[in-house]
C-alpha cells in the first residue's frame, strides 16, 4: 500500500544526515513498525496490570486450590 506522509523538510533533513544513504522510506517503516510494537507492548503491560489488580481484589481460582500440591514433584 501507498500513503502520502507530510513530514517537515528540517525532519527529513535531519533523518538524512543520520542515517546516510538509507532510504526515507525504509526509515519510516521501520520506525512505525518500531513505535507500533512500543505501543503493544505498553498496552500489554497495562492489561495485565489491570487483571494483576483485578485477581488481587478478587481471586478467580476456588481458594481450596491454593493448598493444592502436584503429586512426585
């Protein structure tokens, strides 16, 4: 797929004299892919904060459970 991006002339004249000879738009795509997977991953955590909070105020498992032991361990 093709999308046109607007980025500032001072960004892009940045980002060419960092990265070289890279292309502009190879550097974008690695750098949405590299945000996308930062903004999973802190969805993540915040998702599993919320159920860590949310099993500490209320426990899903039968608490008969947590005396459980596995037998030949």
């Amino acid at each position: 797929m093709r999308t046109t991006v607007v980025i500032p002339d001072e960004v892009v004249d940045e980002v060419r004299k960092l990265v070289g000879n890279v292309p502009l738009s190879r550097f974008v795509r690695e750098s949405v892919i590299e945000r996308l997977q930062r903004l999973q991953r802190e969805t993540l955590a915040a998702e599993m904060v919320a159920g860590y909070q949310a099993e500490a105020r209320r426990p899903s498992l039968d608490p008969e459970w947590s005396t459980t032991e596995a037998e030949g361990l």
